[in-house]
C-alpha cells in the first residue's frame, strides 16, 4: 500500500521482541542490527524534521541525521527542552547541513546566546504542565513548511504522540531478544482505562532486516471487526 509522506508525523521505534527500548540502567546500544540502523537512515531521509526529547539527547548524544545515503538531503533537527538541558556540545549541534531548532521554555538570555552560537534555532514556547508540549512542536514545525515529521524519541515522548492523536505512522523495528520487565518501556502510561481508548492503527508492511523485523503500520481511525476465535 503506497502512503503520502506530507502531513505525517511518523513514530520510529527500535526495541527488543518484548516492546524494551533499554536496559534498567540505560544502556540501549545496539538492541537492533546494522541493517535496521541503515534501513532508518532512510526513512529519515523522507521526512523534513526530526524530533527527539531532551532525554534522548542526554542518554545517547544522537546526530539524527542520514549517514551512508550519498546525494540524500537532510532532515531539520528539533530537540524538546523545557529548561535548557541540552549540553552545548551535543552531537546534535555538530552538522551545519540543516538547521537544529531548539523549543524551550522561557530561557536566560546568555544561555539563549550560548545556543544560537552553537547555529540552534531557539524557539521559545509556552509551558502547559510543566513542559513544552508535543503539539505546541508539530504546529510551530508546520509553519515553518515542515509537514513531514518523525519522532525519535523515549517512552514519554512517544507516548505524548500517542495520547494526542499526533502519531499517523509508526516504523517498527523488533530485535528476536528478550530484555525482561524492569527493561525500559517502548512508550510510556497511556492512562487507558478501556480497550476502546486504545488507537489503532493497521500493519501495512513487514519485512525482515537481517535478524530483525520490519513493520510499518499506519493509523486507523475505524478498526475493523474483530471475531471472537
């Protein structure tokens, strides 16, 4: 099935056959294979933007751009940090090739300084609970001519995509281990109370990427029947 990549905000997630992201301590690198990894480079590299928590940037120092697909143009980068955590070294500032636009809340100015001389884009935006929201992103992304968005994110982040109806598409990638109960949750509480809260979304692709498997799903707003076996 062929599906439009503008107005899409796709969630890609890389975890263990038990729906881990990370060890209990952190340690994510490398639950998938070198294919996988590859296989990501290009879907990155159809989208305009990616987007990532700050937590993400902490733990793992990503670049999220597209390496080894030569004539590829790069993705924006953007980074949700409502207080300013971002280190001035991260990898994420490293690629002049596209604009890195940070969303924060209300900042010093010399820590804004320190960044837009690090070439990020700082974009303050207001705070609801405690925090820049993901949808707040996605409409500032969208006035900026960025329709095609991907999240690369923690469970939190994937989670608020979720919860809000934001997340048309997931790319999912499954490595055959197993990392156990007290490994890191793929996407963070829902605070479903009903299976009928749940959103659904249909499996329109799988395929093998070495060891690992390969599903692309995207939403669907009315499921189909189910029949009791």
């Amino acid at each position: 099935m062929s599906v439009p990549i503008e107005g899409r905000v796709t969630l890609k997630v890389a975890t263990s056959l038990d729906g881990k992201i990370a060890l209990a301590n952190g340690k994510s690198q490398w639950i998938t294979n070198a294919l996988s990894r590859q296989c990501v480079h290009h879907i990155r590299a159809e989208h305009d933007v990616i987007v990532t928590g700050v937590g993400t940037v902490l733990s793992d120092d990503p670049q999220l751009n597209v390496r080894g697909l030569e004539g590829s143009d790069q993705p924006a980068r953007a980074v949700i940090d409502t207080h300013g955590r971002t280190p001035l070294d991260a990898k994420i500032f490293s690629s002049a090739e596209s604009p890195c636009y940070l969303f924060t809340g209300p900042l010093q100015a010399e820590r804004r300084a320190d960044y837009e001389a690090r070439g990020a884009v700082v974009i303050e935006c207001p705070i609801q609970e405690g925090r820049v929201s993901l949808t707040t992103v996605v409409e500032r992304l969208r006035e900026r001519g960025m329709d095609a968005i991907m999240i690369e994110a923690g469970g939190a982040l994937a989670a608020s995509g979720l919860k809000t109806g934001l997340v048309t598409h997931i790319e999912w990638f499954r490595a055959p281990i197993i990392l156990g109960g007290d490994g890191l949750n793929v996407i963070a509480d829902l605070g479903l109370v009903e299976i009928a809260q749940a959103a659904h979304f249909q499996r329109v692709q799988s395929q093998a990427a070495g060891s690992d498997l390969w599903e692309s799903y995207i939403y669907q707003d009315t499921p189909s029947c189910s029949q009791d076996l």
